[in-house]
C-alpha cells in the first residue's frame, strides 16, 4: 500500500545525507542520521545544528480585525505588539483545555502570523476560521511555506553578515540569505540560542545546502525531542492537551486574567488554583521512564509520566509529569513504575538545562 505520508521540499536532501525516515505529523521526516541522536544532541549544545520543520503550520491573519480576533482566541495579551515581535501564546477551548500552542508574529497593526504545531494544523486553522470575523481574511501559508531551524552556540556566527533579530522574540521579515530570500526569527524549541528561518519551498534546498556548508550539522525528530526535553518544553500530546490547562502545564505566565475576554477565561477562574501541576524529575541511578508511567508518592498514586529521556548533556534519566500540587515541592521523593520497577526520583527545578550566556 503506497505511503500516505507527504514530502517536505527537504526529503531528498534528508536522504542524500542518510536521514533514518520515518512518518510523523504525516510527513516523512529524519528521526535521525548516521551519526545517532546523542552526537546531534550534542553538537547542538557545543556546535550548531539545522532542523526541517518545514511540517510545521503558518496562517496569516490579515485586516483590520486581526488584533481582536487574536486576543480572543489567545491566552496571551498581544495588544503591546510592535511590528517585528514575536509572542508564545496558547488557544484554549471553552472548558479551559489546550487546543495547542502557538507563536504569533507581527508584522503590522492589521497583519499577523500564527505559527502551528505540525499533528494540529488542520485542527487550529478549523478553529481560527470558525472565529474569524468578516473584517478579517485568514489564509493558511502551510502549504507553501518551509521552515528551518539553525540551534547552537555557533548559530549567529555561521549568519554573521546579515540583517538578523537582535533580541530573542523577534524577526526581520524580509532577509536575504545566499540569494534566499527569507524571514528571520530569534526562536527556537532547544533552549540553545538561534534562529528559524521561514522562505517559500522551492527555495529550502537552496538555503539547507548554504547552512550545511557553513559548517551546521543536519539533526532529526529524535535529537529534537531530547533538547526540548532537557530544555523543559512542553509537548502537545504530551505536556498540553485538551485535558490539560495551562495553568496545570506551568504556563501560567502566559495567561493574562486582566486582558478582555478570551475563549476558556471564565472557566479557567471558575477552576481556581490547579490541584495538579507540571513537574521535573531527576531519576537515581540507572533507567528511563517514558510517557504514561505512574507516579507515586510514600506509597500512593499521585500522577504519571509526560514525557521522558536520557538526558545526553546531564547525563541522567529526566522526565516531566503532571503530579498532584501537593507533590510537587522541589525535592520531593516520588517513586516511577517502569514496567514493574520502581525508580527512585527526586522533583527539580525546571528547566533541566540553562545554556551559559555568552
């Protein structure tokens, strides 16, 4: 049965440089290459890595209703925006769950982006369409839009020359990098510094090839995972869902109780306080706990596993999970099942790891 999976305008490169290809997001995208996942973990921690995210999703919002639909869909104020800003947000449904995260980019007091978690682009952009007003014309760019992302120490040098955002959280809409012409963002999800870079598809091999070249080494979904993980990011389908707030995923920050009205802000008062949270855990001595362990505290069932790795730059099993409030204090003692055995972890300080400031 032929494969139902889509091609990133990168696939062939990905092959050409011995990508491991696998489905996700229902793209066929590098999981990783022959170098393995912990060399590309750590030559973005020590070097600088290149990312294909081009599965990722972008809709533009454009008219003079732009701004007011997107504070009713986002958790986030966004009414401070100045042109060239970047905002992390979250969409929330009525009951107050996660619809995804996203990032929102402004370009002009009536021109936005939303930038879309790959497995829900379908999803949001039914949502935003759903609520978007007739002064307001919402176009979906994912199609037609490729994304890179260039993570690492070495990240701003291998771009030294070119008109680049100076400050974390912003962009320069219109640059040009070898002969493509591209926007850059300072943003990235692998707590390095660098950049993303969005152009049209037919011109991503161009720019691959010019960043490879100037000494980036290629990374896939694998060694992706663990950055963000080491990083303390949240995953949705993981960290985030509809069953999940954001005030229960440590987001809270993010969330603006005093902007006007925003779809799920009655709910999420009504709530209160969280009776459950996102935490960190360091676990002792030798094993992993992945996703859907269960957490227990002197003896009790107090939550389960997120996410969990091997942590390749700390060298020792991490993992985030949603716990009851009352486990969550820094240094609690908690127990993982992993299949059957019991791992002795300790709660810690989010996020794992904090790249030095150079």
């Amino acid at each position: 049965m032929a494969s139902t999976e889509r091609k990133t305008p990168l696939y062939d490169r990905h092959v050409a440089c011995g990508g491991k290809m696998v489905p996700f997001a229902g793209y066929l995208l590098p999981v990783q290459y022959g170098s393995g996942i912990i060399a590309e973990h750590m030559a973005v921690r020590a070097k600088v890595g290149l990312f294909d995210v081009s599965h990722m999703g972008e809709a533009e919002v454009r008219g003079p209703g732009a701004l007011d639909m997107l504070q009713a869909l986002c958790t986030n104020d966004l009414s401070a925006m100045t042109d060239g800003q970047v905002k992390y947000t979250l969409l929330c449904d009525e009951n107050g769950g996660v619809i995804d995260d996203v990032l929102v980019y402004r370009f002009a007091a009536d021109h936005y982006w939303v930038v879309l978690n790959a497995s829900n682009q379908d999803k949001d952009f039914a949502w935003m369409s759903a609520h978007c007003p007739g002064n307001v014309t919402l176009r979906n760019l994912s199609d037609s839009t490729a994304q890179l992302a260039l993570q690492g120490p070495l990240a701003m040098g291998i771009l030294s020359g070119h008109t680049l955002p100076a400050k974390n959280y912003t962009f320069a809409g219109e640059a040009t990098i070898a002969g493509v012409r591209c926007m850059v963002s300072r943003t990235g999800y692998t707590g390095e510094d660098g950049v993303e870079l969005y152009c049209a598809n037919h011109d991503a091999p161009a720019l691959w090839d010019t960043l490879l070249a100037r000494g980036a080494i290629p990374c896939g979904l694998g060694a992706r995972d663990t950055l963000r993980l080491e990083a303390g990011m949240p995953l949705y389908g993981h960290e985030l869902s509809p069953n999940i707030t954001p005030l229960e995923a440590g987001l809270g920050m993010f969330v603006k109780f005093d902007k006007p009205d925003f779809i799920g802000k009655q709910t999420l008062i009504e709530r209160g306080e969280p009776t459950r949270r996102r935490v960190g855990l360091r676990i002792d001595g030798r094993g992993i706990a992945r996703e859907g362990c269960a957490v227990y505290a002197s003896g009790n069932l107090v939550g389960h596993t997120s996410s969990g790795t091997h942590a390749p730059c700390l060298g020792y099993g991490i993992a985030m999970a949603l716990l009851d409030a009352a486990c969550t204090a820094i240094g609690t003692q908690i127990e993982i099942d992993v299949r059957g055995r019991r791992l002795a972890a300790e709660v810690v300080r989010l996020p794992f790891y904090r790249r030095e400031k150079r």
